[in-house]
C-alpha cells in the first residue's frame, strides 16, 4: 500500500509551504513589470507592423475591389457601345445593300430601255432598208419596165421617133396604169 508522507516529517516547513503559495512582493512586482514589458515588447514588436500589414493588405484588397468594378463598369458601357456600334453597322450595311439594290434595279431598268430603244431603232432600220430596198426594186422594175415597153414599142412601131419623147409618152402610161 501507498502512504503518503506526511508533512511533519517532510524537511520543508509550514512557513516555507506558505511562501511558496504567497509570493513576495517584489518579486511579484518585478514579474509583474517584465510581464508588462514582454507585452509592451510584443504589442510594438509584433501587434502594431501585423496591424499596419493586415490594413494594408485590407486597402489593397479595397482598391483592386474598386478598380475591379469600375473595370467592370467600363466594360458594360464599353460592351454597350460595341453593341450601339454593331447595330449601326448593321442598319448602315442594310441602307448600303437597300441603296445597291435600288440603283441596280434601276440600271437594269435603264439597260433594258436602252435594248429596247436599240432594237426599235434596228428594227426601224430595218424598215427603212426594206422601204428603200422596195423603192429601188420598184424603181429597177420601172425602168425595166420602160426598157422592154421601149424595145417592144419600137420593133411593133418601126417608126422611131425621138427617144426623149418616146420615154415620156411611156413613162405618162405607166403612171396613168398606177394610178387605176
């Protein structure tokens, strides 16, 4: 079994027990103050620079929040813009096409009455070279016509008379025979 020792046999006595509960004074003043100056030491050694690291650190977080949302901010408006601009594009590119359009159809209009005026015109031409044709045909055919009357004329006639007058006297029957 286990005893404990009793106190009256132990070599400390009640008055030491006492002051080792019970520190003295001074030494507990000067434990106190280097207590005090382990503080003070830690507080401007350690609390003040991790203070100013921690606010610094927060005003960096800060300013990159705020840059960050005015970039953001920029960028919305700058988005709209590319949109205000993109829409503009397109109704410009749709008045450029509308108006390429437009003037082609108008060319095409424009082409097509220069064809049909230069097909009216050869086609006028032509009309005017057949009349001229047919003019000249006639004109052959009459004086054709005066030739055979003139030599049939004067081998039934026999007679000769001048033929200035005989191409006259013709020429009156022929225009006589026209015009019934």
């Amino acid at each position: 079994m286990y005893r404990l020792p009793l106190l009256i046999d132990s070599p400390f006595s009640a008055e030491d027990f006492i002051s080792k509960i019970i520190p003295n004074f001074w030494s507990f003043l000067i434990n106190l103050l280097a207590l005090a100056a382990l503080i003070a030491a830690v507080f401007f050694l350690a609390y003040k620079p991790l203070k100013k690291f921690i606010e610094a650190r927060r005003k960096y977080v800060d300013e990159n929040l705020r840059g960050s949302e005015e970039a953001l901010k920029k960028a919305k408006i700058n988005e709209e813009k590319w949109r205000e601009r993109q829409e503009e594009s397109k109704a410009l590119a749709r008045d450029y096409i509308k108006k390429a359009q437009d003037e082609a159809k108008k060319e095409n209009a424009r082409l097509l009455e220069e064809g049909r005026k230069a097909l009216e015109l050869e086609r006028q031409k032509a009309q005017d070279d057949i009349d001229e044709a047919k003019k000249q045909a006639l004109a052959d055919l009459k004086k054709e016509a005066v030739d055979l009357t003139m030599e049939a004329s004067a081998k039934i006639l026999m007679e000769k008379l001048d033929e200035k007058e005989d191409r006259r006297l013709i020429e009156g029957y022929l225009e006589d025979g026209k015009d019934q």
